[in-house]
C-alpha cells in the first residue's frame, strides 16, 4: 500500500515538473517574439523619414526707403527758360516774320527790324530784347538780345537766328538753315543746318566747313542735337 502511494506521489511531482518546463519554455518563448517585435518597432521608427517643415519662412526685412532714395526716384525737374531764350527754341526753318512778330508780342519783347542788302540778296533783320535800347540795330545798349534774318524774293523764308547773352557775349547759340552768315555760305547750306554753339574769340573746336573750290577753314561753331543744349551750355559757361 506505501508503495503505491509512494508511486503516485512521485508521478505527479513529474507531471508537475513538466507542466512546469513546458510552461516555462512558452513563458521564454513569448518573452523572445515580445522582444523581436519591439526591436522591429524600434527599427521601423528609425528608418522613417524625415518630414520638412511646412512653417512658412518670415521674409526679410526691408529698410524704409530714405528722403534721398525718393528724391532720386522723382523726375528732374523742368528748365525754365527766359522769355527771349524761348523765343529762340520756338524758331524753326519754316518760322515766318509774322510768327516771329506775334512770339515777340505775347513774350513782351523789344524789336526793331531793318531791311539790309547781302551777298545772299535782299534780307530782313530782327534784333529783340528786353529793352527798347538793346533792341536797336545800331549803337545797341548792353543787354540779352536775339538776331533774326529773313530773305528770299519776299524777305519771309528763315535764314538763322543766334542768341547772345550779355555775360558772356563771345558765346552765342545758333540755329543755322541758308544764307551767308561769317563762315558759312549758300552753296552748301544743305551740309551744315542745326544748332549750334559759337566761340567767337578762340575760332576753334569746332566743325571745319568746306568749300566747293576745295578751300576749307576751321570754325568755333560747336554742334548740337536741339536749341535746348546749345542754350544749356552756354548757361554752364557763364556760371564759370
């Protein structure tokens, strides 16, 4: 009878151990896939990639603009001209006496004008000012004055015009078409029309105008592309 007591006993002890193996064999088991799946976790974090930020980028900041920059963004301001420097820019090769007459009127100018024979035939010439004593043909006052000659068969086709401001006498603007004036000549009038500057102490600078004869001499008359330049740069010269 002990035996047999003895016999179970020591039968459940084994089936005890075993129950115990096999459940502690699950319990590593199930210990290992936890940590195999926490690793591939792990891994899978690390590999994800990296997303940009989607925050937009504050822009720059941008200096006031400056009195000075907005000065230099304005237009220049517009040249005035003296009503006699006017009426020499308004003058072109179609300009008649009558036109002449009435920009003289409404400019409020001085004029005489006298009938003259030349080398180009019978002309008409205008001397203006500001005051009747400068506007005279001969023994003239000082002063600002404008020159203007006509000619052709009715004395009514513009020849050339020049300014002379009393500062400085020796340079004078010129617009030249036809005629005879100092070195110029009808022949070959066609060659040298337009404006100019005219430095008539020095005699140089300026173009060389030739002759049909083959003959050629060197002048002061300087060109320029409009009336407004030539009259600017005699204002340069005398604000020397």
């Amino acid at each position: 009878m002990k035996k047999i007591v003895v016999m179970l006993l020591v039968t459940f002890a084994m089936l005890s151990l075993v129950a115990c193996g096999d459940s502690f064999e699950q319990g590593m088991k199930d210990a290992m896939n936890d940590t195999s799946q926490a690793d591939r976790e792990t891994e899978e974090e690390s590999q994800e990639p990296e997303t940009e930020s989607t925050e937009p980028e504050e822009p720059a900041e941008q200096e006031p603009e400056t009195a000075a920059d907005q000065e230099s963004q304005e237009e220049p301001a517009a040249v005035e001209y003296d009503n006699l420097q006017a009426v020499f820019l308004a003058l072109n090769e179609k300009t008649t006496p009558d036109e002449l007459e009435k920009l003289i009127s409404e400019s409020e100018l001085f004029y005489t004008a006298e009938e003259y024979n030349s080398s180009s035939g019978k002309t008409v010439s205008y001397n203006i000012a500001y005051t009747e004593g400068a506007a005279a043909q001969k023994y003239a006052e000082a002063g600002d004055h404008l020159t203007v000659d006509f000619g052709g068969d009715g004395k009514d086709e513009f020849m050339y015009a020049q300014y002379v401001n009393e500062k400085d006498v020796s340079y004078s603007a010129l617009l030249y078409d036809h005629g005879t004036w100092y070195d110029f000549r009808d022949a070959n009038a066609e060659d040298y029309g337009g404006y100019y500057v005219v430095d008539s102490i020095s005699g140089k600078g300026g173009i060389t105008v030739k002759y049909s004869n083959g003959n050629e001499t060197e002048t002061g008359y300087i060109p320029c592309t409009s009336g407004e330049e030539a009259i600017q740069k005699i204002m340069e010269r005398i604000s020397e």
